[in-house]
C-alpha cells in the first residue's frame, strides 16, 4: 500500500452483504440506525443523534471519501436498505496499517451481518490495498463487538489499553489486530455464514 488515497466509489459485495458508498437519499434511515443506545453508548457517535447530527455525518464522511483518507460504507444485502455501517480510517502506509469500525442498526442484529461486513472489508484491505495489520479498538465491556472480532480472526494485542472518556464515565479501549496471513483459517469458516443466513452462496 502507497501513500496514494483510498480507492473511491467503492462497492464490495460478498458473504451475503452489499458494502455501498452513502449517498444524501441515506440521511433518515442514517438518523433511525444512529440514533440509538447502544451506538450512544460503545461508538463517539453523538447522542441524541438528530437531522443535523445526520446531515454533519455525511457530509464528514463524503470529504473523507472524496479526500481518499477513509473508506466508509453502508452495509446493506442487495445494495439498497442501509442496515449498518463499516469503516476503515488512519491508514499508515509506512506500516501498512489501519483501523477498521462496524455498527448495525438495531433491528438488524444478530443475524451475521457486522461479521459479514468486517470479514469483507478485511479481505479488501489485505488483498487490493495491500495492508498486512488491521486494528480494531474495543471497550472490553463489549460482548458483541468482541464476539465480531473473534469471529472474524482478529486477536487481542497486548498493548496497553488506551483510556476514553465516555458517555458512562472513565473506560478504556482493547487493541485487536488481524495479521494477514495469520491464522485466518477460523475467518475463511465464517466466509459462507451470512449467505447461508439469506439462503444464498458467495
Ligand atoms: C457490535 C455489533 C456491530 C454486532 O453486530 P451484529 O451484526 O449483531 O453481529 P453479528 O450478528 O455479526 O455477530 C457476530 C458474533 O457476535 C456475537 N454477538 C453479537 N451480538 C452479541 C451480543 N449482544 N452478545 C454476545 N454475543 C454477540 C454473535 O453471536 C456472533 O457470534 P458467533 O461467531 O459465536 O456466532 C452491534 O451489536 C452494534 O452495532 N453495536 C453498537 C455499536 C458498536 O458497539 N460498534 C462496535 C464498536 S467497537
């Protein structure tokens, strides 16, 4: 990976999901997946999260596209609904790492779709744009964004947690990595989860 920008547009489909760039036709099904505890609560998202909130969110994330500084898609499963939301950002080439992030709407949980969404974005990463060390940074409070790094090959690093400020007080957040090459065989089980889910095959 160069210090070139992230590629853009940019849709990825596979494992029974759609990643597809936001478009402002996104802005109330944005608010309705956003505005909600748990995002309040595990993400730096602002809460309440209203129209305005929305509005600054997209447009944030249109100058991080078009700048080439961030990948930041919508998670849908054929291209239209967004039910969720996967992000890669703070790409350093020199190391040939970046971080990635994952949210789902609340209705939408617990069917595989986080899990679908990283495993792709991860396999983009590592193939097309080459990084070899992918981070995750989660609050150990948080059962299910651990069980989605897990289940997707990434482990917890020991590096020092990192203190955050939030919304409950004092807390900290876990580095995990996915090292590419490293025991991905756990991830490659996972590969067909989601599409068995929806009745269809990658
Ligand atoms: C974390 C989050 C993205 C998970 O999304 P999801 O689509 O429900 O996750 P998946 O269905 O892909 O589940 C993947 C694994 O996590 C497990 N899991 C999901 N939610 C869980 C929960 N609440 N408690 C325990 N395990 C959970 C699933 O059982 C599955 O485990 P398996 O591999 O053993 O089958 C979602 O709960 C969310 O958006 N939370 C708020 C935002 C957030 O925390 N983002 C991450 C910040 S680091």
């Amino acid at each position: 990976m160069t210090a070139s920008p992230l590629p853009h547009p940019l849709r990825l489909a596979g494992n029974g999901v759609v990643l597809r760039e936001w478009t402002p036709d996104d802005l109330e099904e944005l608010v309705a997946l956003l505005d909600e505890p748990d995002i309040a609560r595990w993400t730096p998202m602002p809460s309440p999260f209203d129209l305005a909130a929305g509005l600054a969110y997209l447009e944030r994330a249109r100058q991080g596209r078009l700048t080439g500084r961030r990948i930041q898609l919508a998670i849908t499963t054929e291209g239209r609904e967004p039910l969720g939301e996967v992000l890669l950002f703070g790409v350093n080439p020199a190391r040939r790492e970046a971080e990635l992030g994952y949210l789902i709407g609340a209705p939408y949980r617990r069917r595989g779709l986080a899990a679908a969404a990283l495993a792709l974005l991860t396999d983009y990463a590592c193939g097309p744009l080459r990084l070899s060390r992918l981070l995750l940074r989660i609050d150990p409070g948080n059962t299910a964004s651990t069980a989605v790094a897990r289940r997707c090959g990434y482990r917890l690093t020991g590096e020092p947690p990192i203190p955050q400020a939030g919304p409950h007080g004092a807390t900290s957040l876990d580095t995990w990595e996915y090292v590419d090459g490293l025991p991905g065989a756990r991830r490659d089980r996972l590969r067909n989860v989601a599409s068995r889910r929806y009745g269809r095959r990658t």
